[in-house]
C-alpha cells in the first residue's frame, strides 16, 4: 500500500497531520496521565489507610472556600471501594471529568499504536476531542464558583 503523502517537518502523513493540530499536545496528555496516576495513588493510600490519609486543600486552608477538587480524594477512594453513590456524593463533577480525561489519554494512546489501523476509531471526531478538556475546566469553574455559594441548593455541594 502506498504511503500517504508528508507534508509537515518530522514526517507526519497529511490526515494525521490534520488531526494533530487539533488535539491537545502529546505533553499535556502525559501530563494529565502522571497527574491521574499520582491522584489514584493518593486515593489508594486513602483507602488503606481508612479515611485518615487525605490531600489537605491549600484553597481551603487560606480562604474557606471548597475548590473544585476538594472531596476528589475521598471520591476516588470511594469507587476504589466500589462505593460509586459515595463518590458522586464526593465530588461528582471530578468524577465526571477523570472519566472525559481517561478517554482522551486513552484515544491518543490508541492513536500512536503501530496497528492502529485494525482498531475502531475513537467514538468522537478530533475536533470534538480537542473541545473536552477546555469544557472540563470550564465546568470546574463553575462548579467552584456554585459550590461556594452560602445559600441552599448550593450548600449541599460543600464537602
């Protein structure tokens, strides 16, 4: 079969290329994979221990005020247990968003597989992929911003 055509320094075919410029950079995915790993290490070490290990909030300890992580440990504690109404009962937007950023560490590592082309093709489109992660940190905060409002609903989000 012939090779697709380079048109890029370092010898990206073109349709890859194309999608590369879309995408959110091979760093800031390596980045959020070694950030995952630790956190589930954090969350594991929080398990054992039995809720007497946890990650103190530098946010909190200075203002008061919950940040969008806060509860993120015990959450991923709780689904280590198996506890999942536990854990979005923790921080349900976090929960949410370790699963978008799983997808996006795993269709870019799908992506750099040398048989690639006998896998199916991630579910979304680059583009929409490329659109997740500024939607995620957008969500957060809002999420921040309403979980620290003093009236209720809102003060049912505090943790």
């Amino acid at each position: 079969m012939p090779q697709p055509p380079l048109n890029r320094p370092g010898g990206l075919p073109a349709a890859r290329a194309a999608h590369q410029d879309v995408l959110p950079s091979d760093s800031t995915l390596a980045g959020l994979a070694v950030l995952g790993a630790t956190g589930l290490g954090l969350a594991a070490a929080n398990a054992v221990s039995g809720g007497r290990f946890g990650v103190p909030c530098l946010l909190h300890f200075l203002t008061g005020l919950d940040c969008p992580l806060c509860g993120t440990t015990r959450m991923a504690a709780a689904v280590l247990h198996g506890d999942l109404a536990g854990a979005l009962r923790f921080n349900a937007p976090a929960l949410l968003a370790i699963l978008v950023v799983a997808y996006l560490w795993l269709s870019w590592v799908l992506e750099r597989l040398p048989f690639r082309a006998r896998l199916p093709r991630p579910v979304l489109g680059p583009r929409a992929r490329s659109a997740l992660l500024p939607a995620v940190v957008a969500a957060a905060v809002v999420f921040m911003v309403l979980r620290n409002l003093p009236w209720p609903p809102f003060t049912a989000l505090h943790v």
